[in-house]
C-alpha cells in the first residue's frame, strides 16, 4: 500500500512518466490538493476577520460616532461578550449531539458575513439611552461579527482533525490573513488627514470638518463582507466536495491520534503555572488595556499616527502567526529577554495615554514616529509571546490547550472589563476637543 501511495506522489511530480489515463488522474489529484490547501486559507480568513476589520477602521469611527475615543473601550466590551458564544454551542451540543460540525459552522460564517453587510449600512444609526447618544447598532452588530472568532478555537479547530495535519498550516496561514487583509486595507482607504476648523453656523465655535478618506466605512465593510462569503464558500466547498474524501482522515485514525496526544501530567506544576499566568497577562493586555486606550495614546499626534499605529500594529498578529508556523519557537530566556525589552515602550505608550491630550514631544515629526514604532513593537511582541504560549500548551495535549484557552478568555475579560470602568467613569484619560490641538499647535 506504502508503495502504491509513493508511485502515485511520483507521478503527480512527474506527469510525463505516462501518457495513459492515469496520468490525468493523478495530476487532478495534484491539483486538488492545491485547491484543498487555498480553500482552507480562504476559509480560515473569516476567523477574526470581522473584529480584526472593525478594530482597523476606529480611526475613522470614532470620529463619526457619538462615543469618541471611549469606543474602543466599548468595542471591546461588546468583542468578549461574544464568548458566550462559546457556551452556547457547548449547551447546544449537550442538547443535541446528533447536530454535524458543519452545521455550526455554517452557522457561524453566515452570522458574520451578515453582520459585517448590516454594518456597512448601520454603523452609523445612534440611538438615545439613559440620555445619552449611543452607537447600538454598531456595538450590537460588532457582537455578532466577532461570534465567529470567539467560537473558531472551539469549533473550528475539532473540525480540522477530519484532514491530514498538513493542512492545519494553510488553515492559519488563513486566519493569520483574517489580520493582515483589513490592515492593507485600510492603508489604501487612508482616513483622510487631519481636521479642518470651520465656524460654526453662528460663528460662536469652531467645528471640525474631516477631509473624506480614498472610499467610506460603508465601502470597506462590504469588502470585509465579500471576504467572509468567499471564507462560507470556502468551507462548503471543503465539506461537500466528493473529490476532497481521500485527504480526509478515517475516523478510527482521528481517534487513535486524539488519545495519543493526551497528557495525564498535571499542569500545576512551576512552569506550566508560570506559562498560564503569562498568558493571563498578554491576553488582558492585548485584548483589553491597550486597544481602549490607543486612541487617548496616539490621536494628539495626528490622526495619521493613530491610523499606522492601529494598521501596523495589526499587521503583527498574522507576522507571528507565520512565525509560528515556519520558524522554531525562540528558547524561554530570548522570550524573556524580549519582553523585558519591551516594557519600556509599553510603559511610553501607558504614559503618552495618561498624559492625553498633551503627551510628550507633541506636535513633532520625532513623537509621531516614535509612538508609532512603539506601538508595532509591543503589538509584535505580544502576539508573538502569545504564539509561543500556545506552542507550549500543546505540550500539555487536550488538558493543557483547554487550560491555555481558559486564562485567555479570563485575562481578555479582566481587562476589558477594568479598562471600560477607567476609561468611561474616571478622569485618568482625557479627550480634548477636536479643535483644540489645532488652536493650540504653536
């Protein structure tokens, strides 16, 4: 059997061993697999792609809508509320185990692409709670976008053991695309430049008027909603296909390879504690303190630094996800040694935010360019300490990537939640007027 599967690998390598029919068959086999392999990309593009698209579109949202810099904070309130999606499927397989993966699936993408679609054209409809302006529709549809990111590493990832191994890579080559296509982008749509002060229709104040970017909001999250049907498409593809089953892994296999990876080590031990409690960290940093107060950190030297800190700074999530699929993963004193070096930016970019709306080296080229570069250099660090993690926790097999994912989701909602509190019931974080650094600029 071994040696017919590597007679048949010859021939696809080789097509003119034959001229026969088989020759055709084993070069449409070939190239199955190559569509195999950009059908899991495509899909794994829909992951995070609505709450990675959102997240790089605030440089323009929180210009237009009624929440200002706080919307952030907000976004990403509304973002770890979407775990509940996570309970909800693990309540809805109890009930009903006969219910496939793929419906879920199915599922899942079709909310997403239709949310990403309703927000092109609602994003900015307000509505008036407890006195004050709200952008609920935005918030609410945010929610449903990000259902299907939150739910992918419960859902998506079982559903990958039905194929070979080898196509786990493409998969996060793909979702490490779902980051890096909005970032591109969003480059091209710009935001626009800087605010132009015109008095108001009674000449008692002056407003701020944005210059439009290259396409609108509306624009761009039709373009997101277009990737996340290509992602349904995709997966539907990959589920129906007939011509896919010989890629696909027998079932007594999967279970075979599922009770090999077990692990009955405990993970209380030291290290693992050590590596939890990092992962704690990050995610509360990465999914909660520093995306609430980037704007306060970078928007009083422009908003085009704000816009490349935002864009670039996503731009590392995908850049690590490669890193951990093709490079071996740094040895734990280098990891060390790279978060230690970068606390100090860390601590700039806390200082830069408390500061607001007159942080240090404002209203010069050096500050502009050195909040930026702070910013790619903590996001970059961050989300490659994360990687690295969640390398270390498959060490651990189900037990310990159950317990990685648990303090994720703990530290992403400890710091979310603490965040919103400081920044919209406390004075630690300052919004100033969007004239006045221009009045004030010497």
């Amino acid at each position: 059997m071994e040696d017919n599967v590597r007679l048949s690998e010859q021939k696809e390598r080789s097509p003119c061993l034959d001229r026969g029919d088989t020759i055709a068959v084993s070069m449409w086999g070939a190239q199955r697999r190559v569509t195999l392999d950009v059908l899991m990309a495509c899909w794994g593009i829909g992951t995070w792609l609505g709450v990675n698209g959102l997240y790089v579109q605030l440089p323009l949202l929180i210009k237009r809508l009624p929440e200002g810099w706080t919307l952030p904070s907000s976004m990403v309130l509304a973002i770890q509320l979407a775990n509940i999606g996570i309970l909800c499927y693990g309540v809805l397989r109890r009930l009903s185990s006969r219910i496939s993966e793929a419906f879920y699936i199915y599922s899942l993408l079709t909310i997403g692409t239709l949310a990403l679609i309703l927000n092109a054209f609602l994003y900015d409809k307000t509505s008036v709670i407890f006195d004050t302006e709200r952008s609920i529709a935005y918030l609410t549809l945010t929610f449903f976008a990000a259902l299907v990111g939150c739910t992918s590493s419960v859902l998506f990832y079982p559903y990958l053991r039905h194929f070979r191994d080898i196509y786990l890579a493409t998969y996060l080559v793909g979702e490490g695309l779902s980051g890096f296509l909005p970032s591109i982008l969003a480059l091209v749509q710009g935001v626009g430049g800087e605010p132009e002060c015109l008095p108001s229709a009674d000449n008692s104040t002056l407003e701020a008027h944005f210059p439009p970017p290259r396409f609108d909001t509306t624009v761009f999250l039709l373009l997101l909603g277009a990737l996340s049907a290509t992602s349904l498409v995709s997966f539907t593809t990959i589920n129906n296909f007939k011509g896919f089953r010989p890629e696909r892994v027998t079932p007594v296999a999967a279970a075979k390879n599922e009770e090999a990876t077990k692990d009955h080590k405990s993970i209380l031990r030291p290290r693992w504690m050590c590596v939890l409690v990092l992962m704690l960290v990050l995610n509360a940093l990465s999914n909660g303190l520093l995306p609430s107060v980037q704007p306060y950190s970078c928007m009083p030297y422009g908003t085009r630094a704000y816009h490349l800190a935002v864009t670039l700074g996503a731009m590392a999530n995908p850049a690590a996800c490669l890193a951990g699929v093709w490079l071996r993963p740094v040895d734990s004193k280098v990891l060390v040694a790279m978060l230690g070096i970068t606390v100090l930016p860390f601590c700039y970019i806390i200082a830069t935010a408390l500061l607001s709306p007159t942080p240090p080296l404002l209203y010069t080229n050096v500050g502009e360019i050195l909040i930026v570069l702070c910013w790619i250099q903590v996001s970059g660090v961050i989300s490659y300490a994360r990687m690295w993690a969640y390398g270390w926790a498959r060490r651990g097999g189900a037990k310990g990537m159950r317990a990685c994912g648990a303090v994720t989701q703990l530290g992403s909602m400890f710091g979310s939640i603490v965040t919103y509190f400081l920044v919209n019931y406390t004075n630690l974080f300052v919004q100033p007027k969007d004239c006045s650094r221009l009045l004030s600029n010497p």
